[in-house]
C-alpha cells in the first residue's frame, strides 16, 4: 500500500470517529444545554465543549489538508494506469474517485466555515453560537462519514487492469462529460464573465472592509465567484498556463513540470472563497448581543483574507495571459 | 455581593476513589469586607477559594460576582477575570526563586501589556506600602518569611483587584507577623477591597477586623456568623 493511501485512510478514519464523539455532544447539547441551570449534566457539557471544539477543529484542518493531499496522491498513482497522465485520469479507474473528490471539496468549504462560526462563538464569554455549532457538526459528521466511505471505496477498488483514458480525452471537446462541456465554454464569453465577476468581488470587498456594509451581497458574490473560477480555471485559465490549446486539464496545474502552481491557485481561490462566504454566515449573528463587537472585526479579517486570497488567484491566472506569447483568441 | 449557589465539588467523579470536598454551598459574600472560611484540614475550604477565584470549576452551582456568572466562562475570559478581578495570597507564597523581588511584584501584570515604567512604578509603590521597597532587587530567597509574605501581598494587588483571596496566609509565620499581616488585609478591607480568607488559625477568624467567619467540615457549611451577632447554623 502507497503510504500516502494508508495516512489518508486512517486519517479519514481517525476524523469519523472524532467526529462522531462531537456527534454525540452535540445531540446533548442540542437536547439538554441550559446556562441558567448549574446542574452537574450542564457543567459538564460546559467542560466538554472545550475539549471537543479544539478536537473538531483538528478534524476540519485535516479535512482542508486532506483535499490537497487526496489530489496529489491520485496524481502519484498515475503510473501504475495504463491511460492515465494525471490524477484526472486516477480518479476515472472506478465510480469512487470524483464523489470523493466533489464531497471533499464540499466538507473542506464546511469545515471552513465551521471553523469561522466557533471562532465567533469562542469569542463570547456565553456560547451564543453553541447549538448552531453543534447542528452544523451533525451535518458535517455525517458528510465526513459518507466521504470517507467513498475515499476507501476508491482506494479499495483500485484495479491496475483497468485501462483508463487520460486527461487530453477526458477534457476533449468530444467529451461526454460535464467537465468536458464546462472545459469547452466560448473562451472569450467566460474571460468576460470571469474578470467582472472577480473586479465585482474585489470592488465588494473594498467597499465591505471600508463601510462594514454589504456582508451579505459580499458572501453571495464570493460562493459565485468560486464557482465561476473553478470554471474558469477548466475553460481558461489551465490553456494559458499550460499554453496549449487544447489541454484543459485541472490538475496537470498540480504537477512539477508547471511548478506546482495549482496549490497556490486552488488554495488562495478557496481561502478566499471560505472567507468570502464566512462573512455573510456571521452576518447572520451579528444581532446577538455577547457578538455585536465581535463579529465586525472577525468580519475585517475576513475581507481582507478574500481581497488577498482573489489577488493570488487573480494573479496567478493573468500572470501567463499578460507575459505569455501565447494567445487564445481564435480557437 | 459574590453570590454562590449550590456549590458542590467532587474529585475523581465516577470513580471508585470518588472524593466529594464541597457540597451544596450556598452563600452571599459581601463586597468591600472581609470574611473568614474556618475549618480544619480537609474541611473544603482551599476548594471553596478556588472555586470563587476562578482557579477551579465546581462539579454543580453556580457563582455571581454582581451582574456576572463565571463558572460557565471559556477559560480564556476566565483567565481575564482571575488577572483583573482576583490578588492571590497562598500558603507558600509562590514567589520566583532566581528573580528579583520587583520582578516577582510586577509579573502578573505582564499579560496584560502595560506601560512598563509605570508598571514598575506601581510596583515600587506598593513594596514602599509594606516597607520592603529596599529590598526591591534583592532575589526573592534572600528575604524573610515574614517579608516573602508581604511581597506577596504586593504581587497580588499589582492588578488592583477587588477581591483578595488569601489561603492559610498565616500558616508559616509567627504571632506577631501574623497581625501584622491582617493590619495589611483590615487597612486593604478600608480601602474597599473585598479580602477572603481560609484559615483554621483562631488568630485570623478571631481578628477585629473579620466581618464574617463561615465555618466549614467536611466540604459543608456547618456555620456562619457576622462579628458581634450569634451563629446559625
């Protein structure tokens, strides 16, 4: 077994149970938490929150880790398919590999914003947060479950008979895929989408960090912006770094012969869009009282952390479409 | 007023060597006086103290301390009311041995960020309050009992806090250093410190200047009462 294989399975095992110990908390803290009562029951949930929030917090680190780490060892394993050049090709081999990959990109975003509202509920001396926290915590657990599911489903049937086809088929334009569809949008239509969609983001930003107005127009902005880069990243963005016209691969970004460069791209893109869309979460619990002071200044890192993480992004995107000799008007 | 209400303390809950040191204690303490916890070893009263301080969390009950309940508060607001609002005095003293006297008095006032020539100004002001300003850069195993015991003291309200808890302040020191270390509490008392004591010296709860004496056994409050009124139970 590929160590890398053997750290995510436990790992992911190891979050599961984690997760289900803050599961279990949660139920009762959603069913019994009273801070008027000085009960032994309700000091001891008082006790355990500490320990099992500092837990779950570990467990959503490894989570955004394991999206990364999960890639590149897809990508390492490419040479032992016939086919297969990247981890698009990997991730083929059997029905397990792109679910896995889809739910952990979607328990990263979560955990993200998990980690943002127990910051905010750290931050008050009464837990105003603490029933939404733990609600949130029953999802996710269940999201960490069923990922994991997948992820060992994926690495269990991995079978090197299995002929698979490599990145240039998957992203061709003959593609029966939706990535292949998204992969061939009209270049120029989503360069449009895609820069008003990023100066509109930024100008949001820069006018939220100076007024503290519009956290919620912001967090919108932010998860549709996500979405479109990551399309932009298959229509676009990916030809101009590779400066090939027809190789849209997303994770050929991964590899060293173009730097690594898709670590940072993918990174800073989802940095910023959990910081984007954190904003607008915490908006929601600005009313409370303990939270009034709080949430605005936790909101003020947070838009600063979006306009840095979209000036990576940005940056590292038109960085080849401005120094490049490489032109993709025409095809 | 430092409100308790059914406090109980059990060490090793749910285990065979279960302990239970405190058990429904419900009590008002009154701000800007001084009371005595009394009882023998083992009757709760360090427990109790550090209960009240913030330097332990109760198994049940609550604590109020004027509008605020602390015994829910995430440690780190705990942290910030143990600095602010509490001067410790312990039986040991605690001092640092290896540093200087004016080090020991202005290191719990470090976290807190202040100006440091102030800092050390206010330290220099409360060691010339208990007439040990000389021995300021002296380390602190250099000193006497009776003078490790007033750097203590000086340590303790470096933060000017309101209430100071003191426990079995007197065990180590002889009769006449130990008025002289409740003149220091009664004068603190006057200049409107709540001051907490536990001791099971009669010296201390038989001291004029002790408002309330609450005698504990066995973690429960076995009496109560206020200088020059009868005890209840």
């Amino acid at each position: 077994m590929n160590p890398a294989v053997l750290a995510l399975s436990f790992g992911g095992i190891l979050a599961c149970i984690a997760a289900g110990y803050g599961t279990q908390l949660g139920i009762a803290i959603l069913r019994r938490w009273n801070l008027t009562s000085g009960s032994e029951r309700q000091l001891a949930l008082e006790r355990k929150t500490y320990l099992v929030s500092v837990l779950l917090g570990w467990v959503m680190i490894f989570e955004f880790l394991s999206l990364f780490m999960f890639v590149h060892t897809a990508d390492h394993l490419h040479a032992l398919f016939v086919g297969a050049m990247c981890a698009a090709g990997t991730l083929t081999v059997n029905e397990y590999g792109y679910p896995a990959l889809i739910l952990k990109i979607l328990n990263a975003v979560l955990c993200g914003l998990w980690m943002l509202i127990n910051h905010a509920d750290t931050r008050a001396p009464d837990y105003p947060l603490i029933r939404v926290k733990y609600a949130a915590v029953l999802i996710i657990a269940a999201l960490l479950v069923i990922e994991n599911g997948f992820q060992l489903g994926y690495w269990m049937h991995l079978n090197p008979n299995v002929i698979t086809s490599c990145c240039g088929i998957l992203f061709s334009t003959g593609g029966q895929t939706v990535a292949a569809d998204l992969a061939h949008l009209p270049p120029a239509g989503t360069m449009m989408v895609f820069f008003a969609s990023l100066m509109g983001v930024v100008g949001m930003a820069l006018c939220f960090y100076r007024t503290g107005r519009g956290a919620r127009v912001l967090a919108v902005m932010s998860g549709w912006f996500f979405i479109l880069a990551l399309t932009s990243i298959l229509s676009f963005i990916s030809v101009y770094i590779y400066q090939l016209p027809t190789h849209h691969c997303p994770f050929c970004l991964l590899q060293r012969e173009y730097g690594y460069i898709g670590y940072p791209l993918y990174g800073s893109l989802l940095i910023g869009g959990i910081a984007g869309m954190g904003i607008g979460v915490l908006d929601r619990f600005k009313g409370i009282d303990s939270l009034t002071a709080v949430i605005p200044k936790i909101q003020h890192r947070l838009c600063l952390t979006v306009l840095i993480g979209f000036a990576i992004f940005g940056g590292i995107a038109v960085y080849p479409m401005i120094f490049s000799d490489f032109k993709l008007i025409g095809y | 007023m430092i409100e308790l209400t059914d406090i109980s303390k059990t060490f090793q809950a749910g285990q065979p060597n279960a302990f239970m040191a405190l058990e429904g204690i419900t009590l008002s303490l009154p701000l800007g006086r001084m009371t005595v916890f009394a009882g023998p070893s083992g009757s709760g009263k360090t427990t109790l103290l550090s209960i009240i301080g913030g330097m332990a969390r109760p198994t049940t009950g609550r604590i109020r301390i004027g509008d605020h309940e602390i015994t829910s508060l995430p440690e780190r607001f705990l942290s910030d009311l143990r600095r602010n609002r509490f001067g410790f005095i312990f039986q040991d003293h605690h001092l640092i041995r290896g540093i200087t006297v004016l080090e020991n008095v202005m290191l719990p006032a470090y976290p807190l960020g202040q100006d440091r020539r102030l800092l050390k100004r206010r330290a220099l002001e409360l060691l010339a309050g208990f007439q040990i300003e000389d021995k300021a850069r002296f380390p602190v195993e250099w000193l006497s009992g009776g003078q490790q015991q007033r750097v203590s003291v000086a340590r303790a309200l470096i933060n000017n806090p309101e209430t100071i808890i003191a426990d079995e302040p007197t065990a180590h020191l002889d009769t006449d250093l130990a008025r002289q270390f409740l003149e220091i509490m009664t004068g603190l008392v006057k200049g409107g410190k709540t001051v907490l004591i536990g001791s099971h010296d009669p010296l201390v709860f038989g001291w004029k200047g002790v408002n309330r004496v609450v005698h504990l056994r066995d973690g429960r409050i076995v009496g109560k009462k206020m200088k020059g009124r009868p005890a209840c139970g």
